[in-house]
C-alpha cells in the first residue's frame, strides 16, 4: 500500500520539482521560479507517494484570494485523479485560511486543465492578450475564477 502525503515545498525538493517541470511543459518554470515562490512565503506544496515527488501546488495569496500560479503532476501520473486532488486540496487550505475565491490562467490549448478546472467550479472571468510562450510567439491565457463557499 503506498504511502500518500502533501507538505511544504523546500528549496531541496526544487531539483526533483525542475525535473518533472521540463518533463511535462514545453516553457516550464526555471529553478529560480520555485525558490523565489518559497522564498517569497506562497503556499508552495510537493505532493509525494511513498518517497516519490507526484506532483506539485504553487499558490500566491493576493488579498482573500489565492493566485494559483502552478499546479501540475508528473506525466506518468496524469489521469489518475491525482491532478484533481491536488486541487481540491488547495482549495481546502484557501477556505481554512479564510480565502473568498482563486483566480487562475490556463492556455486554451490545454483542454486536460480546462475541463478540470471547469469541473470544480471555475468559470471565465477574461483573458490576458499574449500572457503565455509559445512556438508561434505568444498564446492568450484564460482566466478563471472560483468563488469559494464559506463552511459555517
């Protein structure tokens, strides 16, 4: 039976963390992206199961809000729901810390995270002009929203 967990992101997970990010993304966060987040004191989390790096939560707290920055598992993992639980776990901690809602940006191209993200709840709330890299210059990201239920 494996062993499941999520804790805060340290600056020797970076490595392992940079990895998975160039495996998976065509433009991906450098090391310098992460330790700057753990540093700066965003809810930086690795998720692990037993003492393998699954995946990884950025979240940047703006107001009552939290600015989800990065959210990805490693490719091998994907599908499995565990992309969904990572989500919902961050939205978990943004209700607990007392957080109205999380804003996101999301490449149209990337339907897999669109329709996760749309599953949860998030709707489009406007897009950025030319936010993301990409092969042809620069890709238009959408940003959703979603409007955290208070637990009484």
């Amino acid at each position: 039976m494996s062993v499941f967990s999520i804790r805060p992101m340290s600056e020797t997970d970076v490595a392992a963390v940079c990895l998975v990010e160039q495996q998976i993304y065509e433009f991906p966060w450098t090391q310098k992206n992460f330790i700057d987040s753990i540093q700066a004191g965003y809810e930086a989390h690795c998720m692990w199961i037993d003492y393998s790096l699954a995946g990884y939560v950025i979240m940047m707290p703006v107001l009552d809000e939290y600015h989800l920055l990065n959210i990805s598992i490693r490719a091998d993992l994907q599908g499995q729901g565990m992309g969904r639980q990572l989500l919902q776990w961050g939205i978990g901690r943004g209700r607990s810390a007392g957080m109205q809602g999380m804003l996101l940006e999301v490449r149209p191209t990337n339907e897999s995270a669109r329709s996760l993200y749309e599953s949860e709840g998030f709707k489009l709330v406007g897009t950025r002009k030319n936010y993301y890299p990409s092969k042809d210059g620069r890709e238009d990201a959408l940003v959703l929203f979603k409007r955290f239920q208070q637990m009484l």
